[in-house]
C-alpha cells in the first residue's frame, strides 16, 4: 500500500456517525487555519476571501459554481484546493461542510448532517462525480461522434494497465456483444505494441484507452506508441490534466471517488456505458443483430439461470 493509500486509509476508517473526539474551535477559526501559512497567489487569495465571505453558501457549491461565483477558472479552484493539501475540491469541500454547518446555529438538520459517517461521504464524493458527467454528456453530438467512430472501427481496441484493466474489460466484454472485433489489451510494453501494431495492420483506426490513478508510465508509453502506429485514441481518465490528456486525440474526463483507501469508479463506468449506447446508436442493424445472435447462443447453452 502506498503512503498516500497509507493516510487515506486511517482518515477514512470507518466510525459510528462519523463523530471524533476533541474540542471544536469556532467555525470561522477552524476556516481561517486551513489558510494559515499558506502561499496564496492572488487568484488563490481571492477563492479564500470568498470562502469567508460567504462560507455556509458556498460550501455546498460544485466546483463550476464557485468558479463562477468567485471569476476564475475550475483549474484554478483545483490548484487552490491543491495549495491547501487537498487532493482536489471535493476533498476541501468535504472539510468546509461541516465547517459551514456548525456556523449555521440551530438549524434543525444540522447535527444530523455533521453526524454523515465516512461512507456517507465518499457516496457523496461520487455523486458530484456523476454529476460532473452528467454535464459532460449534455453535448450528445460529441459522444455519438466518438461512438461512431469506435463503431467503424475494426478491430477496435481497448487498452487498460493497472488499476484501469476492470474498466477496459467491462468495456471490452459488452462491446463485444456488438461489434465484430473487439482486443483487450491488458498488458504494457511490447506485448501493448505488437497488440496495436496487429490492430491497426488489420485495418483498425482507433484505441480506447482507460487511465485512472495512480497513472502508470506504461500507459503514456503504450498510447504514444499507438499514435506512432497510426491508430487515434480517445481516452477515458480523472480530470487530472498531464501528459496522458496531451496524447490523446479525445479525452473525456470522469472523477474517480478518492474518499475511501480505494478508489471507487462510478462515474467512469457511467461514461463507458455512455459510449456503449452510442456505439450501439451508430449502426442500429448490426447491434441488433448480433445482440439476437448472442441471445440465442446463450439461451441455447444454457449461459444463464
């Protein structure tokens, strides 16, 4: 288990109602520490003052909503809660909650809200990362785009290292029952680069990669060494920008949940069914007919109870 696994595991260890021992300092001193010896630049400065202006609002606000509030970018409001130690606005938010509920005096719910145990929480985390993606796929033109695109790819690939190959088989299971040639890639290195150099001498145009957190250098090698081969690569990771986002010819970003000591992953595996429907969409016949086909087979064998 990695450090940072390491502390994540200790500050999500389960505890009835969430509740720790200790004196509670005031809600505006307990906001005002998180900022104490902190190096803000004046954007970051501008985040912060809004915070203690408007604390019990805008600790419930997503991360679009503050930017706009506040007249900075998300990037910004990410680096901000990044200067702070936090691994990104849902993580500072999840601190500036209860913060803004003990300020709220005697409202009714609020003890019961601060009272959310740690599972709560992380169910919440990804919440806002279903909601995120929510927003992403309100530009349905951009998706079906992608979708027929992998459609008319034959072979198409999907390529996930690490902790990505669940996703990248989930993908890679179900696309089968609707596309005619379909290879998982699973393993980095040549095995990666024969893998795609076969698909696209087969006549394949794209690769689907999956590239969640922690991202592995296998990963940056095995999408670059796809573009050298020819094949285009839409990429499904967190909205962490790097070198993977700048490889990619289309990336589509999906939170990962970070509250728990493991990542939990459903908003890419919303997006992944999201790009299953449109692949689906892209030639309705062939969907079809190769679902009745799969359908019969299975009944005929008796896959199923």
């Amino acid at each position: 288990m990695s450090s940072g696994q390491q502390a994540r595991a200790q500050a999500a260890a389960i505890t009835p109602g969430g509740q720790s021992s200790g004196e509670v300092r005031p809600p505006a001193d307990r906001l005002l520490a998180l900022f104490d010896g902190r190096r803000l630049s004046p954007g970051q400065r501008r985040i912060a003052q809004y915070l203690i202006d408007h604390l019990t609002e805008a600790a419930f606000l997503s991360i679009t909503e503050l930017a706009e509030r506040v007249g900075v970018s998300q990037p910004s409001v990410t680096r901000f809660a990044a200067s702070l130690g936090f691994s990104g606005y849902p993580a500072l938010r999840d601190v500036l909650q209860p913060i803004a509920l003990s300020a709220i005096a005697g409202a009714p719910d609020t003890r019961a809200q601060i009272r959310r145990n740690e599972l709560q929480e992380a169910v919440d985390a990804e919440i806002e990362n279903l909601e995120n993606v929510r927003r992403l796929l309100a530009d349905t033109d951009q998706v079906l785009d992608i979708g027929r695109e992998l459609a008319a790819s034959v072979p198409l690939t999907v390529l996930g290292l690490r902790i990505s190959v669940s996703l990248a088989e989930y993908f890679a299971y179900a696309a089968r029952r609707i596309h005619p040639d379909v290879r998982l890639v699973t393993r980095g290195g040549s095995v990666a680069f024969d893998a795609l150099l076969q698909s696209r001498a087969a006549g394949g145009t794209w690769v689907l990669a999956f590239a969640m957190p922690r991202h592995a250098k296998e990963t940056l090698s095995a999408i670059r060494a796809a573009r050298s081969t020819g094949l285009r690569v839409v990429l499904i990771t967190d909205p962490t920008l790097g070198p993977l986002v700048d490889e990619a010819d289309v990336a589509l970003t999906a939170g990962t949940g970070s509250r728990l000591v493991f990542d939990s992953y459903a908003a890419p595996g919303m997006l992944s069914a999201a790009l299953l429907q449109a692949m689906a969409d892209a030639d309705p016949e062939r969907t079809q007919a190769r679902l009745e086909s799969y359908e019969h087979v299975a009944d005929q064998h008796g896959f199923f109870l």
